[in-house]
C-alpha cells in the first residue's frame, strides 16, 4: 500500500519559479503539488480550499507578505506546516519567519536535498 503523498501549495510571485520548484517536487512520488499562489492572500485562500501539509513560502510579495501569510496560516491551519523559502538568508527573517510560525527557513538556492530533506521534517 502507498503512503499518502504530502500535499504541497507553492507560494511565490515569480511564475517561472513557481515552476522550477514544481518540476524538482514532482521527480519525488511522496510529494503532491495541489495548488500555486502568487501572493499571501492567495496562499491563505489555497490552503483553505486544499487543505495542505506543506506550504513552500516566498517572503517578499504582492498583496501579503510571507510572514503575515504564514502568521495567519499556522493559526487557522495548525495541521498544514509551513517551510520559508527565500533569497532573503539573514538571521533577522529566519527569527522574524519563525516568529510568524515556519516549521523552517531555507535560502532559494538551497539544493534539492535540503529541500526535501525539509519537507520530510516538517511533515511529520
């Protein structure tokens, strides 16, 4: 029997991005993309119509930022973790992200590995 795939929704205002991170999560049969957001405020209204494990977070966007986009997430959706992905890598936003509720913090250029590495710690 297979195990239930974690349900991802990627958040990010770069479309060509959103899409780089779609193609590297589906080589991994464990990982369901089940939406895409451009926004903060479209992140919030995904993962209420998806119900996500995992919300892969930009910070700076249109609309609603990241940080309060996952304030408002992990505190109406306790069950759906999400991981800040960003080209912004200082200590100030990884405390300011996990202030706002990320399971964890990751630069963009992270690697796959890491990337997967963090989805899997945040799914359980």
């Amino acid at each position: 029997m297979a195990a239930t795939p974690i349900r991802i929704v990627i958040v990010d205002d770069s479309q060509v991005y959103r899409q780089t991170i779609c193609r590297i999560l589906q080589k991994k049969s464990n990982l369901q993309i089940v939406a895409e957001a451009e926004n903060g405020l479209a992140a919030i209204q995904a993962v209420e119509t998806h119900r996500p494990g995992i919300v892969l977070m930009d910070i700076n966007m249109p609309v609603l930022n990241g940080f309060d986009a996952t304030r408002i997430i992990t505190t109406e959706f306790p069950n759906t973790k999400v991981i800040v992905l960003t080209m912004h890598t200082n200590e100030a936003f990884s405390d300011r992200a996990h202030k706002a509720g990320a399971c964890h913090f990751l630069a963009k250029d992270c690697g796959k590995e890491n990337l997967f590495n963090a989805i899997e710690h945040c799914s359980h």
